[in-house]
C-alpha cells in the first residue's frame, strides 16, 4: 500500500494534502509496465512513493533515450499542469513500487481548487525542463562513462537502495548508445571500485567515486531541485 511519502504531497498544507490524496488511490507500479505513450490523452496523473519512472522520447516513431526520470521526488502528467492533456514522452515503470494515481479530471479540479498544489507543481515543472534540457546537452557533450555515472546515481537515489537490476541492454537503451559502449563504460567503473556488475545485479561500492566520475549534470540536477523544491 502506497503511504504519502511523495515529496510534493508532502510539501502541501494539510488541509491541501488530505484534499489531493483523498481523490488518489494506492497502485504498484510493475517492471517495463507504461504508464502513457507520448501523443495519447493522459488518464491517469501518478505520484510515486517507492517506485520509479523513467520518461523516453521517440526518434523516428520508436522509444530510443530517455531524456528524464521520475521518482518520490516528483510526478508522472505534469504537463497536465500547463493545461495539456496528451502526453510529451512515454512513461516506463523502470523500479517497480508503490504510487499515488488519481484520475486526470479529479487532478485539474484539485489544481483549480488549491493553489498552493498549483505553485509546487509549477515549480516542479520548471525542475523537470531543467532536467531535460541538461539531459539534451549530457547526450551531445558527455562521454558514455560519465552519463552512465550520471544515471547510476539518478536510479540509485530513486530506488533507494545501494544493490538494483538492470542490463546491458537496457542501459545502451536508456542512454542511446551501443552495447558495447555500455559494457567498456560499466567495465572501467567496475575496475575503479566504484560499483559491482554480475549478472544484472548492479551494486554501487562508492558514491562519492561515482559522483565524481559522473558529469556535472548529475549535481546541476540536484541543486536546481533543492533550490526550487
């Protein structure tokens, strides 16, 4: 069962917060499920609480980078927030877990009735730009083991865990690169002590080696959050 344990809901006035989590019910998020596609009508607005989301664009009709990610510290249909219904990107359960859904015109009608929601999710907004438009500038400028880096820390803050699954394969999707850019990146962060790779279980060994192996966005990232947030 889901608890409030999402950052925006936590941030609103009582009254506010038991308003909003009135009209939510409690939902697990499972592995690879998707949540919308990019150019549907949203249905549903998700807060997690333990799981997380990772948000991927579409080059030539076809899922290929993700551009952000979402965890307890945001929400999935913040465009909703601008008032556009169809969503931006497709949303991909990356860390299964709990979540906050409530449905799309409950969640408008909230906005609407509580501006102290509209002023946080505002400010989330311009976060999630933030962290967009760095993602753009980390794909053209970064080398591959400094946004792998870079995601590591993005998944582990997310998962809230040192130890968590994922491939190869799904890294080289993730990040819009070739396997084999992934597994020579992986190899030399695994050489450094930094994190421990065997069969899919990914354990991170040294965060602050991995933060200082990761690119300057991962703390651009961070500080623009605490700043607003």
């Amino acid at each position: 069962m889901a608890t409030a344990e999402n950052h925006l809901i936590e941030l609103l006035p009582r009254k506010d917060r038991a308003r909003l989590l009135a009209h939510c019910e409690p939902v697990q998020l499972e592995l690879s499920e998707v949540l919308c596609e990019a150019g549907t009508p949203t249905r549903h607005v998700y807060f997690p609480t333990d799981g997380f989301i990772s948000l991927v664009t579409l080059v030539d009709g076809s899922p290929s980078l993700e551009v952000g990610m979402v965890g307890r510290e945001g929400m999935v249909g913040s465009q909703l927030v601008l008032g556009v219904v169809n969503a931006p990107l497709r949303a991909l359960v990356q860390g299964p877990g709990a979540a906050w859904r409530i449905g799309t015109k409950a969640f408008r009608s909230e906005l609407e009735h509580s501006p102290a929601l509209q002023r946080g999710l505002n400010r989330y907004v311009y976060v999630l730009m933030a962290q967009l438009a760095a993602s753009a500038g980390c794909l053209r400028f970064h080398q591959i083991g400094a946004r792998l880096a870079r995601w590591l820390l993005m998944t582990q803050d997310r998962a809230h865990a040192d130890s968590f699954h994922v491939t190869h394969e799904f890294l080289a999707y993730m990040l819009g690169v070739r396997r084999v850019g992934i597994t020579t990146a992986a190899s030399a962060l695994q050489r450094g002590g930094l994190i421990e790779y065997h069969r899919g279980e990914l354990t991170v060994l040294d965060r602050s080696g991995l933060e200082a192996a990761a690119c300057g966005c991962y703390a651009a990232d961070r500080r623009t959050y605490a700043e607003l947030l």
